[in-house]
C-alpha cells in the first residue's frame, strides 16, 4: 500500500475567535470550512482573545485524495537520491499512498479502521494515525475489467516516454485474465485505434502484446479527440458489475480544455452509480514532466495519478500494486472524525479537511490497500482529560451492490496511548520527510531537517528493516540533510 501529502496551518477546534469566520484559509490543496454555526456574536470576546469551549465535541471530514496517486514521490525519490532538491510538486498524501502499512486485510466485503497514537513534546499536543484497509482480494479471483488504454502517440512521445510506457503495458499483459476486455486507442494529430474491444484469452494474450509492439510516435497532441474516442470505445464495451478503466498513457505534454474535464467528470459518474475512472500514467524523466495533466484528469476521474521513470517503476505499480491500482473494491468513501471538545489539527497528512462535509470529495478504494491519514492535534484545555473518547466513522458503499454500510472506531486517549504506534511512528517520519522536502523547494513547511533526523530515528526503532524507511534513511543522507 504505500507513501506522502500537503501542508496545513489549519485551526479546527472548537475554540471561538472574534475573527474565525476570517480566518477559514486554505493551505496547498488542502481545505477548511470553520465551524461558524458555533458562533455567537453575543459570546465573542470584545477583545478578540480566544475562548477554549470544552463543552462540544470537534466533528471534521477527511479525504486523502485518492489512495492510489503516487505520482508526486516516484518523480521526487529519483531526483533526491541523486543529490537534488525536487523540482516537481510534493504532495505529501502521495508519499503516504507510496509507502507500505502493516494494517490487517478487512474481512470480505469490509473495511477496517485502526487507531494509534501518541502524546506530543508539548503538553496537550498530540499525534494521531488513521489508518483504513480493505479486504485482500487475490489477483487471480477479481472480477473481470474493461480497459481502454488511451495512448498518447505525439513526437514527444519519443525515446523513454514510449518504451516505459510500453513497459507499463506489458506489465499489465501479465496481469490480465480470461473475462477482461481490452482496447487501444492512440493519439497525435489523429486517432489511431489498435484494439477494439479484444477478449483477452489468457496473460501475456499475445494479440495484446503484437498490438503494444505496434505502437509508434509521430504528430501532434490532440488529446480531446483522444479521449473522447477512448469513452466511446468502453462504454461500446460495457458489461454490468464490471470495473471500466480509461487508462490515459503520456508524458504530460498535452493540454486539457474545458470541455476535455467536463467528458472525465460526466463519465466518472455519481458516487452511488458505476462509472468509467480515469487513472494517469506519466511516463518519461521528470525533468521533461508535467504532471499536472495527469493530476487535474485523474482527480476529476475518480482515479489513481503515477509516474513510470523505468522498469522498476512499472513492475512495482503494475505488477505487485495491480489490484489497487486498476480495481475498486468501496465507492464514496467518507471520513467523519469525533474529537474531544477543545481539540484542534494542527498539521493533517491528507488533501481536505474540514467541518462541512459538502467541502470534502469522497473517494473510491481499492482492494489490497490502505488509506492512511496522520495529524498532529492540540487542545486548549490546561488539562486534558485522558478518559475523553476518540471515534472515527467510514461510510461507503460496496463496490459491486452499492450497499451502503459504516464502521465506527472508537476508544479513549488513555487506552490509545497504551497501545502499539509503530505505524504512527512511520507515519510521523513519512510526513517530516515530505515536508522537509517541501523547504527544500524554498517553501513554507514547517517541518525542519532535524524533526526529519528525529522521527526518522524513532520510526528505525518500532520498525526495524522497513524499506520505505531506508529509502527515507538515503534520501536525507544523499540531500546533506
């Protein structure tokens, strides 16, 4: 399951300050919505000083993005352990994404939340570690999917963008089983379609493979054109119950106009209804990619957004991370928090946060995976009651029936902090590497190297061995850092 997200300077608590209606900001691509409703102009202070209100509880919504964007840290961890600051985006909720997490596969059909979390150096300062899985599903018994690879064929396609995208492709020939349908469609000045609607017959069909090897380059990048065929082609193939997959294939040269977004989002559907996702595969070096085309289709597609720099890369999110990567196993998936009054997010892993859940886009999961959401929260109280409870709420549907269900997880700080935070511990080193990163690029994180130093060695410590934490271990080492 995998890495990290954005920086946050948020204030969500229930405390009421003269200015709070104000001061609802916005840091990165995170989001927060104040709680106005608990105002009342009568109670504010003249002065504008802060009132601790320990009498209501703090309910947030969270989402991480998508659980299985990845791109951010695959183009960044190349570039670090060369010896260079990133130049690209760092989304720290990616890095999260990237990592592995050592949390229990929920039962069939289920979700499952677990809890950790650890006291502050700062008295009434906390870390808290959310971290949601899913059933485990074994490749070979998913349900049957509907592909169409929308390529991108243009002159800048040429050299290492198509030969890893070829890679990726590849890679995905060994996954496909019986069942599933399979379509290419390139694009440049024009539409090229190479497969329509291929039943594979076993992995590695050796039709889909011939019609990878006939992939060229040349032309332009009319990707409108591109897509639109590709949609077309799948919903001509579509099959009820099924996963159907836009996979879009570039190096992030070409543009998306209005009308482009609005076909992702039409066809990605509602949250309760079947849809056509978009996931993004960047291909190339990065120091010749922009990735924003990929984010902006993949968040409006409802799908996963990675970067493909070699074969390694292929193999490891095509290969070992196919099913979380292509299939679905919960829709509209939604992350209610239940604090103690008084408490408040400092810092927050993921992309949106905020009192109003309209401010927050559910999310699809996937099987075989786990989303993983760590913040850093204070209270105002002067001494907080440890037998005060935390709960964390999931609702989503059921990937195929659209069943709605929920789980609740719940216990008080005081037993929390009595059991195991090893993943915390990971967490809490993932995001000060991240966010160190961050300053790296002349931001304005508010993570330092040494907090980097110091959660790195904590986290060594409760995960001895962890190899996403020997890659953070060479990336800080090979930055001076």
């Amino acid at each position: 399951m995998r890495y990290p997200m954005t920086l946050l300077l948020l204030a969500l608590s229930a405390c009421s300050y003269h200015d709070l209606a104000d001061r609802g900001a916005t840091a990165a691509s995170s989001t927060y919505t104040s709680p106005s409703e608990a105002m009342n102009d009568e109670e504010e202070p003249d002065d504008g000083d802060a009132v601790c209100d320990e009498s209501e509880p703090v309910v947030l919504y969270a989402s991480p993005d998508d659980s299985n964007s990845m791109s951010s840290p695959m183009q960044a961890m190349g570039q670090v352990l060369a010896g260079q600051a990133p130049f690209g985006p760092i989304r720290t909720y990616e890095f999260f994404n990237h990592a592995s997490w050592d949390y229990p596969a929920a039962e069939e059909g289920q979700l499952l939340v677990d809890l950790q979390l650890t006291e502050g150096k700062e008295p009434g300062t906390f870390a808290m570690q959310v971290g949601i899985s899913s059933e485990h599903i074994d490749p070979d018994e998913r349900p049957p999917m509907v592909l169409t690879f929308s390529v991108d064929q243009s002159g800048s396609m040429s050299g290492a963008p198509i030969e890893h995208m070829k890679d990726s492709l590849r890679v995905i020939a060994r996954q496909l089983r019986p069942g599933d349908i399979v379509s290419i469609i390139g694009w440049s000045s024009g539409q090229d379609l190479v497969l329509d609607g291929h039943p594979i017959t076993a992995p590695n069909d050796p039709v889909f493979l011939d019609a990878i090897d006939a992939i060229s380059t040349g032309g332009g990048t009319d990707l409108a054109a591109g897509l639109k065929e590709a949609y077309r082609i799948t919903e001509q193939h579509w099959v009820q119950g099924r996963i159907h997959r836009v996979v879009l294939l570039s190096d992030g040269g070409a543009n998306i106009g209005l009308t482009d977004a609005e076909l992702i989002g039409e066809k990605a559907g509602d949250n309760d209804t079947d849809g056509i996702y978009m996931i993004g595969v960047g291909t190339g070096q990065p120091a010749y990619y922009n990735d924003t085309l990929m984010n902006e289709v993949t968040d409006l597609g409802r799908g996963a957004a990675v970067f493909i720099p070699d074969r390694a890369a292929a193999e490891d999110v095509f290969g070992d991370r196919f099913m979380e990567t292509m299939s679905t196993t919960a829709r509209d998936v939604q992350i209610r928090y239940d604090l103690p009054p008084g408490f408040t997010i400092d810092r927050f892993s993921g992309e949106e946060l905020s009192a109003d859940p309209r401010e927050v886009q559910p999310q699809h999961m996937a099987p075989n995976d786990a989303v993983v959401l760590y913040q850093h929260m204070s209270s105002c109280a002067d001494d907080v009651d440890l037998d005060q409870s935390i709960a964390v709420t999931v609702t989503y549907l059921d990937g195929v029936t659209f069943e709605g269900r929920a789980v609740t997880t719940s216990a008080t700080l005081r037993d929390l902090l009595a059991t195991d935070h090893a993943q915390l511990d990971k967490g809490a080193a993932i995001y000060a590497f991240a966010e160190t990163l961050k300053h790296q690029q002349g931001g304005d994180a508010v993570v330092e190297k040494d907090e980097a130093r110091d959660a790195l060695d904590v986290a060594l410590q409760s995960n001895p061995g962890d190899e996403d934490l020997a890659q953070i271990h060479l990336g800080l080492n090979a930055l001076g850092l």
